[in-house]
C-alpha cells in the first residue's frame, strides 16, 4: 500500500499530491510522543489535506489503538474548557450551544460513535432524560462503564453495519478525522437514522490550530469549508455549522434528507488548503527555533499536558522542564518525566510557555497574569 496510489478521501478523486516537505513530529491523539506524525497529501480536486496510509502508517495506528487511553492523567471524567474565565465540560457547552440550534424531542435514540468512556452520554442524559443511549466504540472493556450510565441499552464493538438499530441522532465527536472512509461510514450512519434524523460532528479545525497537523492518528485535517463539503457529498443537510461552539474545533448539525443527489458539486479549496498547510509547517518550525534559543540551563513551563504540549516537549527534547496544568487532579503526577504543578505551585520567576495559537495563547495569558503577575508568560505569535 505504501506506493499505491489512493483515491481523495473526501472527493474519492485519484489525484492525490504528496507534500514530503512537510515532516513532524507526531503525538497520538491519547497524548504520547511519536517519531513521526505521518506523509501529508492534498487533493488536487477539492483541495482536502489528508495522511497518505503508508503500511508504516497503518502499524503506527493500530498500535496506538491497541493501547488507547483517553484523558490518562485526568481524573476528571472529561476534557474541561473555559467559558468567561470559568471551567465547564467540554461536552456541557457544546450542548448548551447546540440545544440553541435544534429543538429535539423528549424521547428519542442516541447513538454515540466513539464514545469512549461515555463523558457525552452522560451529558446527553442529563439534559435529555427521556432519550435511550446506545454507545460504539472498539474497546470491550469499556462495556460495563457505558452501560452503568441510566437509560443505556446498548453498547457496540462490533463492525457498524452490523447494529441492527435506527436512532433519532448520531453523534461523532473527534472521530470523523480518525476514519480511512468518511463519506463511506456517514452513508452507513444515514442508514441507520429514523427519517428526520440528526447527525452531529465535531472536530478539530484546521484553520486556526497548527498542532493538530502533529497528530499521528488523526487521517483527515478539516476546515469548516471541508467538513461541510464532506456532509453534502454523503447526502446530508446542513441544519448548523459553527467554528465558535467550542475553541479550536469546528462542528456540524446536519439531518438526514433523501432528497439530495450525491454527489454534489465538488467546490475546490486546493490553493487556499495548500497555503494554510505550509504556512502552518513554517509557524511550528519558527516556535521550535525561538524556544532552542532559550536558556538551555534555566527550566521552562509548558501549560498543558495535552495535544500541544506533548508535541512541544518531544520537539525540543529539553531536558529542563516541568509541566503546568489548570487540572488540579493531574497535580504531583508525572509526564514524559516532568512533573505536573498547578499554577501556584509555580516558582516566582518562573517562565511558562502557552503552546496555543496566538488569539488563545493572549486570551489564557491575560487570565493567569492576574493571579501570578511574577511570572514570565510567553506564547506563539
């Protein structure tokens, strides 16, 4: 497979351009460092950036989810986000903003695809306690924590095609960019929807966040643009599309509807993608050279044990530095060999590095220098 030609995983267009010159470091997507995130393409057709799926890829990929453990320093049970300088559920808020754009019933089926631990089941039930939950994911031994969730029915390891089920809504939360066949598996799930029936998607987005490009797992890299070119060719229509309801992702309503031809109209983003892609290569390597600069004796801060930091601490292989985490359960443990500190337990005189694009980094920056203004705060620009 590693010379054979493949065909756009969006567009299923065989004219597919391999961009060598982008080379990274990888970070799986369960936050381990990686010698290598992968060969990227882009279709020539509609403009979709893309892993080339080379046998060492594949290994790659199937070792990692052979090992897979989401959120392994976290004892939270998810991802929290801040909302006006307050921390809520990752999966809370895209509720809450979602919940503006469609009206769902009192009862209805769910699905979620990629569940995981369950973290948006339970979210989910809370807001929607009349609704029966149904979760899919690989791992066996996540069955009995998803089905102790109230009101689980079901949960699924088999091969999708094989639920013999309908839902009123299906959910794929940071899982479209995981999957070798997208357009593919959203046919399958419009399958399995009732009539009227609601598909939500969301994902990383490409066009703000640069480190998303380290991640080795990830198969597809879309912009909001791409993502919906993606649900119109599998038969779907738009309820809702927004870059906003969570920072850095992007996310799609869309529903069921038997009336579209597919597929549709290929709108091409090659240019525009191509340039993004390398602007985005230019941007990492330039964080990398400015921090090697750095007082090679002195230890440096990086906030965040997750997708950024973990690439950035590989990246630079430095020796002296600690980790800093907002998540007081990751306090005193270890990653990568660093220790985790909370933000007061930050030495005076410290300098931190905020890996995050430039409009978060500033955002975060100005929250924590209001509670330790004696420490230095830099970030990309």
């Amino acid at each position: 497979m590693s010379n054979a030609i493949r065909k756009c995983s969006l567009c299923l267009s065989p004219s597919v351009e391999e961009l060598p010159e982008i080379q990274l470091k990888g970070v799986t997507s369960d936050c381990n460092p990686w010698p290598c995130s992968g060969v990227f393409c882009i279709c020539r057709d509609c403009g979709h950036i893309q892993k080339k799926m080379t046998s060492r890829w594949l290994k790659d990929v199937a070792n990692i989810y052979s090992e897979y453990n989401s959120y392994p320093l976290s004892e939270a049970k998810e991802q929290l986000v801040y909302d006006n300088g307050m921390p809520i559920s990752r999966n809370k808020r895209l509720l809450n903003l979602f919940s503006k754009e469609i009206t769902l019933p009192a009862t209805g089926k769910i699905l979620d695809i990629g569940c995981g631990k369950g973290q948006f089941l339970r979210c989910f039930s809370e807001m929607y306690n009349g609704w029966d939950l149904f979760g899919c994911d690989q791992q066996e031994d996540l069955r009995s924590e998803i089905m102790s969730i109230p009101k689980a029915c079901n949960y699924y390891t088999q091969n999708f095609e094989k639920i013999d089920e309908k839902f009123n809504f299906i959910s794929l939360l940071y899982v479209i960019e995981h999957l070798f066949e997208p357009v593919e598996m959203l046919r399958s799930i419009k399958d399995k929807l009732h009539d009227g029936g609601v598909v939500f998607i969301q994902t990383g987005d490409l066009k703000v966040n640069p480190f998303d490009l380290a991640v080795v797992d990830h198969c597809s890299y879309f912009t909001l643009s791409t993502l919906e070119q993606l649900m119109r060719q599998a038969g779907f229509k738009i309820i809702a599309s927004s870059n906003a309801w969570n920072s850095k992702e992007i996310g799609v309503l869309a529903q069921r509807d038997d009336n579209i031809d597919t597929p549709t109209k290929i709108i091409n983003y090659y240019q525009e993608n191509m340039d993004l892609i390398h602007r985005h290569n230019s941007w990492l390597t330039n964080i990398l050279d400015d921090l090697k600069d750095f007082d090679s004796n002195r230890k440096i801060g990086i906030l965040g044990t997750a997708i950024s930091g973990t690439w950035l601490a590989s990246s630079l292989q430095r020796e002296s530095f600690f980790w800093v985490d907002e998540d007081l359960s990751q306090t005193g443990k270890k990653h990568m060999g660093a220790v985790v500190m909370s933000i007061k337990m930050v030495p005076a005189n410290s300098m931190i590095y905020l890996p995050f694009p430039n409009s978060i980094a500033r955002d975060i920056c100005s929250r924590l220098q209001k509670t330790r203004p004696d420490i230095e705060f830099k970030y990309p620009q």
